[in-house]
C-alpha cells in the first residue's frame, strides 16, 4: 500500500491548476448510459473513482475510455452497445456512487440491476431515497441477492419530495426523469453546483429541465435523448480548491488556484477570512476563473457548521479541521450530513492536536504546532485533513493507506510539490 511521507514546515508558493470535479465527473460518466451514441467529457479528473465508474460502463458493454495521451483529461463513452445493464458487487463496493448507474439504465433499458452499497466509513449511507422516487416514477423495486434488481416499462413524472436533501440521489431521480413519460418535479433538490453541472450536459443531450441549482427542479421527460457530437466540460472542483486553501492557510504562503471557481466556495472562504487568511478572486482575459490565498502567521480558530450546499460543505470539514488545531484559540466544528464523520480526529490527535468529541461536536483546541508521526488514512476527506496536518507539523509525517486519497485527489503530491512542499510517495 503506497504512502506519503511528508517533511512539515514549508511554506507553499506558486501556482496550482485544479481538476474537474470528482463528484461532476461521476455522475456524468453515468449521464452517458442515456444515450445510444458517443458522448466526450472534457476535464475529468485523473482518480481512482473516475477508473472505476469507467470499469462499470465497460463491464456492461458500453466503450469507456481515455482518449490520447496527449488530451489525459478526455473521456470518450458510447453507450450504444450497453448488453448488461448490471452493475456487479465486485465493483459497486469499491465506490458507493456506482449507484448513480440505476437511474439512467433504468429508463433507458427499461431494466437495472445494481449491487446494493454496503456500510461505509462515514456512516450507514442508506439509497432509500432514490428507490423512493424511482418507485414514485413506477418502478418495481426489489433487493434480491443482495441487489438492487429494478423494471419498469416506461417510467412516468412525478412529484417526487425526497425526506432529506440527497445529492446522488437528486441526480439519480434527474437523469431517470429525463427520459420519463410526462413531467416531474424534484422537491427538496440538492443545489450543489455539481448538479447544475450535470443539468448542463443532459440539456446539450436534449433532456428539458428548468430550475437546476434550486430545490425545485422541473423535467419534462422526452422519448429519447441525442448524442450527435455532445460535448461537455467537467466544472473544476470545489472540494480540491477549498482542500488547497486550508493548505495554504495553515502552512502560510501565497499561492493562485488556477481553475477554482471562488463562487462555489463562498461558505468556506469566508470561515478562512475570519481566519484570517486573505483570499481574493477573478477571471483571466482568457475566461479562466482563480483564487488567490495569502496567509502569514498564526491564524485564529473559527467555529463552524456542515449543512447543504450553499452552506459549509461536510466533504471540507475535516480539512479545515486540521487548520483549526494549529490556530489560536477554541474551535467548534459540528457535523449535520453524516454520523460517523470524525474518523480524522484520532489521527489527529496523534500528530498532538488537542480534540474532544462531544458526539456530532468536535471542541478543537489550537496549539501553536503538531509533531510528525505516523498516521493512517481512513476516508477520502480525512486522509486530505492528515496530509494538511503533515505540511505544518515538525519533523516527518508519514501517512498510511493513501488509496483513499488517490479515490478522489488528483495527483495531490505533484500538486503540492509544483509549491513547495517537502512531500513524497512511498510506494508500498
Ligand atoms: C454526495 C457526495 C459526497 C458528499 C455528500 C454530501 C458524490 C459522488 N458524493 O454523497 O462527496 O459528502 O454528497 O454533500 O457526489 N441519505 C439517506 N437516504 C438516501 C440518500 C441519502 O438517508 O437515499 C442521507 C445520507 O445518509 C446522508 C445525507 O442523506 O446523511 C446526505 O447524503 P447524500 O447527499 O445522498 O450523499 P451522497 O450523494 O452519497
């Protein structure tokens, strides 16, 4: 198993490009089932998960691939060849957003059969409320063999009010709909910006939506969606911007995210500018949107809240997290999306942070520095908050099980090397 060994105490200078969206990616890879032709994808991230979702459509026959060397980033799909549409256990447990695959196969084929995701390190995760509205469009659901095995002649609109606000499962109920007899209306959508995003693709494909990036979203199904050259660019992500920030603001320095859209970011940079980091914003003459962050000095510890998008985002709370435990003061930090999500704070607390749980309150008390150990990754976010932690500790840090990073950062070492950091793979 490869790790990072990290040496603390660099400033960070330079310039960071940023990579299309992990959570856009997905689900638009997915997008591709609904129509029989070829779909190209601009700005697809280099990471564990997009190969997977690529292993998925390729295992029930569709074509999934990178295009040339020279253009990495590209994904060609062409789905007209899909023979199962089945998404095996294999696979699906993995990468739990497999399940993004049932919505799109099931109004298209008329049929999906996808493993049921099993327990997940941040907590039980249930897909109770895409079976809901897929069986409110008039599916016949069943969990067979540990499967999710769904039919429907052709699905009709709905109304369909989720119990909470789900983000896989507001775009797997919005590419179901697309294809749907009639109209559907999703109330209580997610709004994260990933969802426009995927909007923007259906539309090009000839999907009629309205309301995208609210939580009323309209869709007038179609009978069948077009992909006579469909070509789409992955929106940059905001989770890997808002993870190099934190960076930055924790180990000082001066660094411009190419690529970051400041707009998706608005909850995160503020807390950062309580922090007291400098952040500022804008557009190249070339269209192309950065952030630039500055911070000198011991910033202060800032309580905050996780809740849904446009609030503060729970896919940064363990980063920002690691900032608070070298600030000045005494920090909050309450998680409300997911039970489960403090896995971080052991490790934490390892490299000599002083954390208390209170149940779904962490009382992050800073101290002027951390000291290298050892540490092990133990989810996506968490392993990012630990390599944070590792760039501002003394001495070396080593972090373990970095296959979760490698699921949803791209090439995060390279990146963080491009500015100074003393950090290296270890390949195990
Ligand atoms: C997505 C993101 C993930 C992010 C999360 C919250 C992707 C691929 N992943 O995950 O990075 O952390 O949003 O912003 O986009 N819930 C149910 N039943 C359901 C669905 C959800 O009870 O059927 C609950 C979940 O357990 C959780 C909450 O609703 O407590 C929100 O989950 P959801 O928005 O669905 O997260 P994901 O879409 O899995």
């Amino acid at each position: 198993m490869d790790k990072l060994n990290i040496r603390g105490g660099h400033r960070l200078s330079g310039d960071i490009i940023v990579s299309g969206a992990k959570n856009a990616a997905l689900p638009e890879l997915c997008a591709a089932l609904l129509v029989a032709g070829p779909v190209t994808l601009d700005n697809v991230p280099l990471l564990q998960d997009v190969a997977t979702t690529l292993k998925v459509l390729r295992t029930m026959g569709a074509t999934a691939e990178r295009s040339s060397s020279s253009q990495p980033d590209q994904v060609l799909i062409d789905a007209s060849t899909i023979n199962t549409p089945e998404a095996p256990y294999e696979l699906v447990k993995t990468m739990r957003a497999s399940i993004l695959v049932l919505g799109p196969l099931l109004a298209r084929f008329g049929q999906a059969t996808v493993s049921l995701p099993g327990g997940c390190a941040i907590g039980s995760r249930p897909v109770d409320q895409h079976i809901k509205g897929l069986q409110a469009m008039g599916a016949d659901i069943r969990v067979e063999h540990g499967n999710i095995v769904a039919r429907a002649a052709r699905l009709k609109g709905a109304r369909i009010t989720t119990d909470m606000v789900t983000v896989t499962g507001t775009e797997n109920l919005l590419m179901a709909a697309t294809l749907a007899e009639g109209e559907t209306i999703l109330e209580n959508a997610a709004q994260e910006p990933e969802i426009p995003d995927l909007a923007e693709l259906l539309i090009k494909m000839g999907a009629r939506i309205e309301g995208h990036g609210t939580h009323r979203i309209r869709i007038q199904g179609v009978e069948r969606l077009h992909s006579p050259s469909v070509a789409h660019r992955i929106v940059a992500d905001r989770i890997e911007a808002g993870t190099f920030l934190c960076a930055v603001a924790a180990t000082g320095g001066d660094v411009t995210l190419r690529g970051a859209r400041a707009d998706h970011l608005d909850a995160v940079i503020d807390k950062l500018r309580e922090a007291g980091a400098h952040i500022e914003s804008g557009q190249s003459a070339a269209g192309e949107d950065w952030i630039r962050v500055q911070s000198e000095g011991r910033l202060r510890a800032v309580s905050f809240r996780t809740s849904e998008y446009p609030a503060f985002p729970t896919d940064m709370q363990a980063q920002f997290m690691a900032v608070n435990c070298i600030a000045e003061g005494v920090a909050r930090v309450s998680e409300t999306i997911f039970e489960n999500r403090f896995m971080h704070v052991n490790e934490l607390v390892r490299l000599g942070a002083h954390i208390a749980v209170d149940g779904h309150t962490a009382i992050v008390e800073g101290i002027p520095r951390l000291s290298g150990a050892a540490v092990m990754a133990t989810d996506l976010r968490a392993s990012a908050s630990l390599v944070i932690a590792g760039l501002v500790a003394e001495g070396q840090t080593v972090v373990d099980r970095i296959y979760h990073l490698d699921r949803g950062y791209d090439r995060m070492e390279a990146k963080l090397r491009g500015v100074g950091a003393d950090i290296e793979r270890i390949k195990g």
